[in-house]
C-alpha cells in the first residue's frame, strides 16, 4: 500500500440508519515510507480523492467486523455552485455512490451545526454552520420548510438541492457566554423535493426523463396509473408494487393488497417476515436501471404505516428517510392516506413524520425526524 488514510470522523444515526459522517477535507493522505522511502511527498488532504478513492475508503470503514460499521458514509464537501451552502456525497455500505439519503442528510445538517462548517460561498462568514443561509425561495420551501428562528443549510446532491430546517431551540442553550451545550439529539425538517415517476427499462417511453413529477391520478379506479407494476419476482410468484423516485428508486410494497390478491400467503407479518428473500430478488430486478429501494409496508391506523427496507447497497436497515417518503407518497397515490394530514412512518429504528400535499408547497415532500451523534474519533485505514 503506498498510502494511508487518517480520518477524523463523527458516527451518526437518523432513526437507527446509521452512518460515519466526515468532511472530504478531514482525510490525510499519508505516504507509506515503508513501500516508497525515496518519496519526496508529504501529507495530503483528501480534497483531491476522486469518487473511485472514496468509494475503496468507504467500503473499508463501513465494515461492520473489519472497519467502524455503517449504512452509509456521509462525505461534506465544498458546493459546487454559489445555489447551495455544501455538497453532500454518499456512500453505501458496498461502495457504490448514492444520489439521496433522507436520513442522512439530517446527520449531515447536525454535523455542519456542531463543527460550524463554514460554507465556501458565504463571503461575509454569515454562514458558519450554525447561522444558516436563511435562503427563503421561490419554489416553495420556504413556506413549510422555514422560519425566522432556522438554520437553514441548502445542500447539493445528486437528486438536486435538498433544503434542510432545525429550529434554533434544538441547539440547546448558551452555556457560560462563550460556549453552546449541544443536545445528543436535533430534530431537522427537510423539503427533499418532488417525487417523480421512476423510470424503469420497461417504461422509457412513457417516462421520458428523471424529471417527471409525480401526481396523484385523478380517477384511479378507471386508469391504471404509470406507478403502479404487477412484477414477477420468480417463476412462482408476482407482486403488485407502486413505483416511486425521490431522487433514488423505491419500490413500494403493500403487504396487505398482496395478501388479498393471493400474491403473498395468509399471515405474513410485517415484523417476522423475511423481507431479505423478496428484497434482494426485487432490488436486482431486470426492469431497474440501476437496482431499487425496496419498502414492505403494513398499515397501523389511519395515516399511520409500519415500514422495513431493504437497502439497495446496503441489505436491511432500521429505517431510510427516503423510502419512508416513498412510501408516503404511495400511500396517498393509492389512497391509503389523507394528502392533508401528516403521515406517520414507523420503521425498526424509530418514527418520521411526512407531509405531502401535491397541491401544496409546488408539491414538494417533508420529512421530519431526529439526527443523533454517537461518537468522534480518528481511524487510521
Ligand atoms: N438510507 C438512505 C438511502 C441511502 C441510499 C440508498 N441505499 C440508495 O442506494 O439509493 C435514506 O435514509 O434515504
């Protein structure tokens, strides 16, 4: 090995997804001497990694025996554009890159609160983390999403810029005049966008682009909606699933209309069932472009679901902020819930709390729930 990596990382976890939360910067790359002593280099940080390095490094840590152990790796980066305050880049437990996770990206807003992140386009220095960009706007966060007492962070990804909210009361109070007593805990509102319809090999002509925003059908009961898909999971079995993308592909299963249609046996149970089996069959799907999310859902009472995932990149976790959108979304779609009334998501690891109204807020999506800090520390790999 002709380098090492020096990391000084944070673990975090939203809902016990959990994730090992660094800034790009904050890994040295230190010459191993032992293998080329003539080198003249020294020290690097990690701003110069490409996404191939990342994603061996993130491979490494997230190991559950061999590295610190992870769902995801959050990477803080400087924003590309002067639209947004940081970049946020992620890594599944695999390697592979994702384009979104809800669930971390309320880690990655607590971690630029704690360490006063500075963003690279704040010129003034207004904007250290924990003063926010209080970037009201004009296509419709600004209405649900934020508030005079906010930090605001605008945050690009590969699903587009995601807008995250924490109420100023979630820092906890001044302790002494000089220094903030941090809470474990801030809750952190996100708008993460518009649903789309997910595009898949078998319906590219009917769904152009990535980019097709995604409305309730007005009479569902004549038309079969595009979201909507009876896939065959093997030879024996097929499953009547709702089709959703929140900038990352979803697909949701209703436990309950299966067991009607004889699609899955008489008592399956959401919470003893073996979702890895259909999980892994479904997420490597020939109809995905690029394997799926993939959501078994039950329905507690009204606009309240029980949800597991199985993680594309990452097998079962203990919830995905993006899936519980997804399935949201579904719910209204097929008219399981009231698009007036927040929906309560329920996974292993803990409640997020969704509202989406199509005719609202330009159809946007929010999500609501905790981001916590486990431990900081610094890993040598
Ligand atoms: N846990 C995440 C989603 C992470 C990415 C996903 N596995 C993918 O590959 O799309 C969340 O909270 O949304």
């Amino acid at each position: 090995m002709i380098h090492s990596n020096e990391i000084t990382f944070t673990k975090m976890q939203g809902a016990g997804n959990d994730f090992i939360v660094f800034k790009k910067e904050d890994i040295k790359v230190i010459p191993n001497k032992q293998f080329s002593p003539d080198s003249s280099e020294g020290v690097r940080s990690g701003a110069s990694l490409t996404i191939e390095d990342l994603s061996v490094i993130s491979k490494k840590l997230a190991h559950r025996k061999l590295g610190i152990g992870c769902d995801q790796l959050i990477i803080v980066a400087d924003s590309p554009n002067a639209d947004t305050d940081y970049e946020m880049l992620i890594f599944n437990s695999d390697g592979s890159q994702a384009s979104m996770c809800g669930n971390g990206i309320r880690c990655f807003s607590k971690y630029i609160i704690d360490n006063s992140v500075k963003s690279i386009h704040d010129k003034d220095n207004k904007n250290n983390g924990s003063s926010g960009s209080g970037g009201s706007s004009d296509d419709g966060e600004s209405s649900s999403n934020e508030s005079e007492n906010a930090i605001v962070h605008r945050v690009h990804t590969l699903a587009g810029t995601i807008i995250c909210s924490t109420d100023k009361s979630q820092i906890g109070s001044k302790n002494n005049g000089d220094s903030y007593y941090r809470e474990d805990t801030m809750l952190v509102k996100v708008n993460m966008g518009n649903p789309y319809l997910l595009r898949t090999n078998d319906n590219t002509l009917l769904v152009p682009n990535d980019r097709t925003i995604l409305v309730p059908t007005p009479n569902p009961s004549t038309d079969k909606p595009i979201y909507l898909e009876r896939v065959q999971v093997d030879e024996r079995r097929a499953i009547d699933v709702v089709l959703v993308s929140m900038g990352n592909p979803h697909c949701v299963i209703f436990l309950q209309d299966n067991i009607e249609k004889g699609q899955l046996p008489e008592g399956t149970d959401i919470d003893t069932m073996d979702i890895s089996e259909i999980g892994q069959k479904l997420a490597k799907h020939k109809m995905f472009v690029d394997s799926c999310n993939i959501e078994f859902v039950s329905s507690t009472k009204a606009n309240h679901f029980k949800a597991r995932v199985w993680e594309r990149g990452a097998g079962e976790t203990l919830a995905c902020g993006t899936g519980a959108c997804a399935v949201a979304v579904a719910t209204v779609l097929v008219g399981k819930s009231l698009p007036e009334q927040q929906i309560s998501i329920n996974m292993p690891g803990g409640e997020l709390l969704i509202d989406w109204n199509a005719n609202e807020n330009f159809g946007k999506v929010f999500k609501t729930g905790p981001a916590t800090s486990v431990f900081s520390s610094v890993i040598k790999i």
